[in-house]
C-alpha cells in the first residue's frame, strides 16, 4: 500500500463513495491505472489542536496497519477523514467500523464525475445575475 500526498489526489477521491462513521469518514475511489491500494489521511482544523489533530492520523493510520488488506479493492484510492471522536472512541470498536464502511464502500455504485459549473455554461448563477440586472433601477440620469 502507498500513501496519497498530492492535494489533487485527495479531491479526486473526494469525488467518489463514502461511508460514514462515529470516528472517521472513508471516501473511496477506482484508479484507472494499474498501481498498488493508494490510502490517504486528513483531519480538519475543527477537530482541535495540533496535537489532537495528530492524534487522530495516528491513530488512523494504525488501523489501516492493522487491517487485512482483503476488504480494500485493488486499484483504488481511499482517505480516511478523522473525526474529533477517533479520539476517545475504543480502538477495537474503531477497527470494525472500518471493515463495515469498506463493506459499505463496495456496495455502493460509483459516481460520475460531474463538470463544473464554469465548464457546463451559463449556470442559474449568471442566469440570476442577468434577472438582477434587468430589472434594477437605471444608472443613467437621462
């Protein structure tokens, strides 16, 4: 298994199926390509200090040390997104949660990756802002 570390990566499988649980989310992805299981992690800075934060990836990535490499598919990306609970949640419990949200990963269909809304045209923002513009009141003193 290797390690996801560029940002573009980590959007990408942002894209794709997640499992929620009490102490993490995991987001999973098919890679195109024929490389090894890739696996990131992430915490947010709501989720307290540095040193919490980094408790939390720690933790994370034990489990993924851990864990059978079975329930994880071939040629897929995954990020664990840790939440403030990882913290005190009983690792035991922890690591059934993920062998469940893999299962769970797995029976999901995958998603299309849709277009953004500058790439599709005029989106109803622009299609708001011309409905503002016409019918505002004149600039013009004449």
């Amino acid at each position: 298994m290797d390690r996801l570390r560029q940002r573009a990566d980590f959007l990408a499988v942002a894209n794709g199926a997640r499992a929620n649980s009490t102490a993490f989310v995991v987001q999973g992805r098919r890679r195109d390509d024929d490389g090894p299981i890739r696996i990131g992690f992430t915490v947010t800075k709501k989720n307290g200090t540095a040193t919490e934060r980094n408790r939390i990836r720690r933790r994370l990535r034990e489990l993924v040390k851990r864990l059978d490499v079975i329930p994880m598919r071939p040629h897929h990306d995954y990020v664990l997104v840790g939440r403030r609970a990882a913290l005190h949640r009983d690792f035991a419990t922890m690591l059934d949660d993920l062998r469940q949200a893999l299962l769970r990963l797995d029976r999901q269909p995958t998603k299309s990756v849709k277009a953004f809304s500058s790439e599709v045209g005029a989106g109803p923002r622009q299609e708001n802002a011309s409905k503002d513009k016409d019918t505002g009141p004149s600039r013009n003193p004449n």
